[in-house]
C-alpha cells in the first residue's frame, strides 16, 4: 500500500485554470514584493501563477522558489542574484528619485538601473546652452541576457524640467534633445544635423542606440525601439526558465513543502505503441537537467518516487501508479556518467481513448522533483491507424530483453531515443511506426512516401511498396543524415494508394545540431514482464472499473486472479468488481482462500466481513469485523457495518456502542447520529 497517499493526493491536480486574483487583493506585504520588489524583475508567467496562490504559506514557498531559481551558486548560502538587486533597488530610491514625487524605484532611471544594473560609463550633459539635460549610460557584455553586444540609454528632461525620462528615437527623436530647435518636428534628419554641430556622438546616438547599427538613412532605428520595449524589460528573466512556476502552481497541493521550491527543469517525451498481442502502452522518457546524488559508505545513491496519473476527457482517474526506483553507484559508476544527462524511461499499459497523463518524479535524497504531462490518444484495437513516428539516435536490432515489456523495446529492437530528436550531423535517423489493420488492397498495392522537410520545403525523399515490409506492423527504416546542413526539420510518413494518393499521414519535427557530437545520457529503464503477465490484466481490468465498464472490467480482472490466484491484490481488485456486480457467492468464493490463511486473513477480514453482510449472513460479518477491530485497529467504516449487523439481528445495545465509538472518532455524521438518538428514543 505504499505510496496510496501520494496517490490520493494526485487526484487532487487541478484540470482547469485557476482563478486570478488582482493585486489589491494581496495582503500588503505580497502586495508590496510583487508591485515594487520585484515589479521590473518578474516574468508575466511568474506574475499570473503568484496571484493563483491561495494562501500565505504558497506565497511563501513562490518567494523562495523564485529567488532559488535565480541563484548562481546554489550550492552556496548566500544568493548574489537577490543580493545584489536589492542593492539596486535602494541605490535607485537613493539617488533617483529627488526629482520625482515618487521613490526612485518608479522613476525611468530607477527601472532601468534595477533592470540592467550599474553602467560602464556614463556621460552627462547637464550644462550645456544647446541641450537639454541629458545623461548618457552605455552598457556591454550583456548579450547573454538577450541584449546587444554594446549600447546606450539615454535619459532627458523634457523641456528642461522634471524627472529624467528614457528617450527613445522614434518617439522623441534628436528634435527632443535641442533647446533652440524650430524645425518640423517630424523632420528626424533636419534635427539630426542639428544636433551633430552641437555634439556628433550625441547625434549618432540620437537615431540609434545599439553600436554598430548600420544606417541607411537618418531616420530613427526600429531595432533601438525594441531594445526599449522588449530586450531591456526581458533582461532580468532572459535567463529563468519559468516552468518551476506553473509546476508549483500544479503541484502546490501534493507536494511536501521541503520539495516545493526545488523544481528541476526536465525534456520529456511520450509515445504510444502495441505489443504483440494488441496491447496499447505508453512509453515515456524524462531527462531532467539535473539528478542530484548523495554519498552514503562510499557509494552514492538517490531514491526516486515516480508517481502518475492517467485522467479522461472528463477528469475521470482512469489509472494511477507509483514507484519506488533506487539508484546505487560506485565510485567509478559515477565517474562514467557524471558528466552525462540522466534519462528514466518506463511505460505503462492503457486502454483506448483519449487521456491527460502526469508523471511526478521525485528524488528523496536532495528533495527536488520534476514532472511532465501530455495529451495522449490510444486508438481503438481495430482501427485502421498510423502512430506517431519514433525517432531515435541508436538501436540494439537484438535486444536481449526481447518478449519482455521495456521503454522503446519494439519488437526485437531496442530504441534510444532523445525526447528533444536532436541528431549531429552524419548520424543516422533510426525511425519507427505501426500501421494498424491495413485495408488487403492497400497491403499488396500501397506504399510508405519519406520526406524530409526543411523551412517548409523537401530537402530529399524516398518511398517503399509495404510488400517490401515483412514484420507489418512494425515499420522500421535508417535514415542517413550526412549532407544535410544544421536546422529544424520535420519528418513526414504517409501512406500512399495504388494511384500514389496520400491516405494518412504522419509527421514529427527533429534537430540537426551545428555540433559534431551531442552528450547523450545514461539510461535507468524498468523491465516488466511481457504483457500476457496477469499483472497487465489486472492494471487494464482496474482502468475498465474506474470507467464503470463492469462486464471488461471483470472478465480481465477474473483473468489476472485465475492467472495468479496467490496474489492478494489479484483477488482483492477481483472482488471489488464482483461486489459492484453484485456476484457475492462468486466473491464469497474468492476471500474464503484467503480467510483460512493465517499469513492472509488479517488483510481479507474487512472485505470478507462486507461480502458477509452483503449475503445477509450477519453473523459471520460480525465475527469478521470484530477479528478486523482486535488486530488492525479502529475503523469507521468497519464500526459502521459492526453496527448495522447487530441491528439487523435486533442486537440494538450492541448497535449502539459501534455506532457511539464511530461517532466518538468523527462526530462529522449527521445522519449516523440522527439513527442513534432514534434509537435511543425506541429503547
């Protein structure tokens, strides 16, 4: 039963957006960080999640993550990111807001020093009887931040007087820096050679903030416009991958509070494909950026918990897992893998239709946690389908763990793939797909048409009559990727008709990178047994209970408990659909195995106690339940039961002193008390 409350807790995920609330609705110090802290330094998606939180404590938790998120040493105690902007933030209040009503933070010269940080070198021009004030702040070496190499801010006073304001070139123009000018004001050229016989740097400048801009005529630089409204604003979050805020945001209710701000950012991928014998898996990767180990006696380890939820169209948990995966490595397993990614690969089981999966990773030893979703469609067994192709960078064509359920093993053939399909160039494309129930003509006349697309257009193409593929379903082809140059592309597959016409269709994108070699990961996979396994039954009988489908829900469940019958969970999952179906005798005959099994009973008592009641053997309940009461401790429900099997008997003390202790555990049951004081009264 491990993990159940984890899993619980997973049903809790929310399906929809939650609401936004304004900022004048958070409590004043919230209020505070959000609108004046960290008003120039906060993502728009950061902006939205934290005014979804609920609760102080979320926002509590958001505060940490984001500054956690923004830390350069995050090994370290101090956080030189948070220190030093709010060391920006009070040289602003210091120093720029004297000509201001307001504190310097709001002033132009306040937003962009917080933003951008101290120049390296700034000009003034406060004196001088052609200009108005101006100061001129140059930046470089910013570019990793989304900025050019080397530019400037310049800030005036309009019209002599007042705060500085941040001058652009296309909305003030070189006119706005001149005292005498009497021009047409929308004549940039004429203002400009004005202002050259007054200063010639200044001039230049006036049109074009960015260094090196090449101009083609004198009229103001677009590219400085968008420096202005768009790089500069950015700059503080270029580099913050937001994605830990909507997984806080997600997740905020099922996580514990350690894990909560420590999200690792992770590429995932997702595919589904068919086994030999028609069973639908979802095969899924996750590469986080990080898996963080603890040395323990000379090893080192992690423990991850990976827990996920399958949900329909309408919400509906259809199925929900949890697993327990310890990683334990030498010194020198470390050593070969350290400076590799880290990719944990499973799959799972799921009936046709269509669903949102999630799956939450997380690493007990350093308290971090990543996860992914999608939206998947599982095809019905006799449809006539094409999957999505799989690509990947290298194959093992014989795999030893053949006739075994394992992440990408199709067929015979192991796969490794890349949940971001990046290839280098000169590697091979490995591609893989199913086609489902061919139509016969289609078999003996159709073919499969492979292009390559560059920018919308074919770089190279090739096709092949299905006769040539004699292991239909699967289809599999090596695709050499020598010769073609570095670029996202998109693969696409379709099946043609005898007359060469398109019939379906299919396409997914890759990458070839600049790069002669990329870093591949290390691999962790799980091999399960092949899917004829009653372990597979059970999974897809359960999937079927959840979506009340009770006649496929039984026969599989039936299936996996006849081809198990030892196994507690087979039988116990096999009677919760007999009850549902009301089959007790059938159920009856199932518990009983268990219930003269000393190693067993205690764990079949409650269930054999209903099955009893349901039979109207009311006695043999009692006995049941009681046993359950002496060895497993109180239960409501069982006290419940307990109770109403006395009543039945026309025992109404007995009733009373079951229903009396329910009621002493949780005084939260209007209508059980409303029967007692009902009792009492016939008594």
């Amino acid at each position: 039963m491990a993990g159940l409350g984890l899993l619980a807790l997973l049903l809790a995920l929310p399906s929809f957006p939650q609401k936004v609330k304004s900022p004048k609705d958070l409590p004043p110090e919230y209020r505070k960080w959000l609108e004046e802290e960290v008003v120039y330094i906060i993502s728009k998606k950061e902006r939205e999640v934290f005014l979804q939180l609920e609760s102080n404590r979320e926002r509590n938790i958001f505060i940490e993550a984001f500054w956690k998120q923004r830390d350069p040493t995050p090994g370290t105690e101090e956080n030189e990111f948070k220190t030093e902007h709010y060391r920006r933030l009070a040289y602003a209040n210091q120093w720029f807001g004297k000509d201001s009503p307001g504190p310097g933070w709001r002033t132009d010269m306040g937003r962009v020093y917080i933003q951008l940080g101290e120049p390296k070198s700034v000009e003034k021009y406060e004196n001088e009887p052609e200009l108005y004030p101006t100061v001129v702040w140059f930046y470089d070496g910013l570019a990793e931040y989304g900025l050019p190499n080397a530019f400037s801010v310049i800030f005036f006073k309009k019209s002599g007087s007042g705060e500085y304001e941040l001058y652009s070139p296309i909305k003030h123009g070189p006119q706005s820096l001149l005292i005498h000018y009497s021009g047409d004001m929308t004549d940039y050229e004429a203002a400009y050679r004005q202002l050259a016989q007054v200063n010639p740097t200044l001039a230049d400048l006036s049109l074009s903030l960015i260094q090196g801009e090449t101009h083609y005529s004198l009229q103001p630089s677009i590219s400085s416009q968008v420096l202005l409204d768009v790089r500069i604003p950015s700059a503080p979050y270029e580099k913050v991958k937001t994605a830990y805020a909507e997984k806080l945001l997600r997740y905020k209710d099922i996580i514990e509070v350690e894990y909560s701000t420590n999200y690792v950012d992770n590429d995932a991928l997702f595919a589904v494909f068919r086994d030999e014998r028609g069973v639908s898996f979802v095969h899924y990767a996750i590469e986080p950026q990080r898996l963080s180990l603890e040395e323990l006696q000379g090893g080192y380890r992690a423990e991850l918990e990976v827990s996920g939820k399958v949900a329909d169209e309408k919400g509906t948990t259809i199925y929900q897992f949890t697993r327990e995966v310890p990683i334990n490595l030498s010194r020198d397993q470390l050593d070969k893998v350290k400076a590799k990614l880290f990719s944990f690969q499973d799959l799972f089981p799921l009936l046709p239709g269509r669903y949102h999966v999630d799956i939450l990773v997380k690493n007990k030893a350093s308290k971090e946690f990543t996860s992914a979703e999608a939206n998947l469609l599982i095809p019905e067994a006799g449809l006539f389908s094409l999957s999505q192709p799989l690509l990947a960078n290298k194959v093992d064509l014989n795999s030893k763990y053949k006739g075994l359920s394992k992440a990408f093993l199709l067929g015979n053939i192991q796969f490794v793939p890349s949940p971001r399909n990046d290839f280098s160039p000169g590697e091979k494309m490995y591609l893989y797909f199913q086609l489902h129930n061919l139509p016969p003509e289609l078999k003996e006349r159709g073919a499969i048409s492979y292009s390559l697309l560059l920018d919308e257009g074919e770089v190279s193409s090739f096709s092949r009559s299905l006769r040539e593929y004699q292991s239909l379903p699967h289809i599999f082809e090596t695709i050499p990727l020598s010769g073609l140059k570095p670029g996202h592309y998109q693969v696409k597959i379709s099946l043609l008709n005898g007359e060469g016409k398109a019939v379906l269709s299919s396409s997914t994108p890759f990458y070839i990178s600049s790069l002669f070699s990329l870093p591949r990961p290390w691999v962790l996979t799980m091999t399960q047994p092949p899917s004829s396994d009653p372990s597979f039954a059970n999974i897809l009988g359960n999937q079927y209970l959840n979506q009340k489908d009770w006649p496929r829900a039984k026969a599989l469940l039936e299936a996996a408990y006849l081809g198990a019958p030892q196994e507690e969970k087979f039988a116990w999952d096999y009677c919760q659909v007999l009850m549902v179906t009301k089959d007790y005798a059938r159920a009856k005959e199932v518990v009983l195995n268990f219930l003269k099994n000393e190693k067993t009973r205690s764990n079949f008592l409650s269930l054999g106690g209903e099955i009893a009641q349901a039979l109207g053997e009311w006695e043999e309940a009692i006995v049941l339940y009681r046993d359950y009461l002496e060895h497993q401790g109180t239960n409501i429900v069982v006290l419940n039961n307990l109770g109403e099997c006395h009543l039945q008997l026309g025992e109404i003390t007995e009733a009373l002193t079951a229903w009396e202790k329910s009621l002493e555990i949780d005084p939260n049951q209007p209508s059980l008390r409303e029967r007692v004081q009902r009792l009492k009264e016939k008594k």
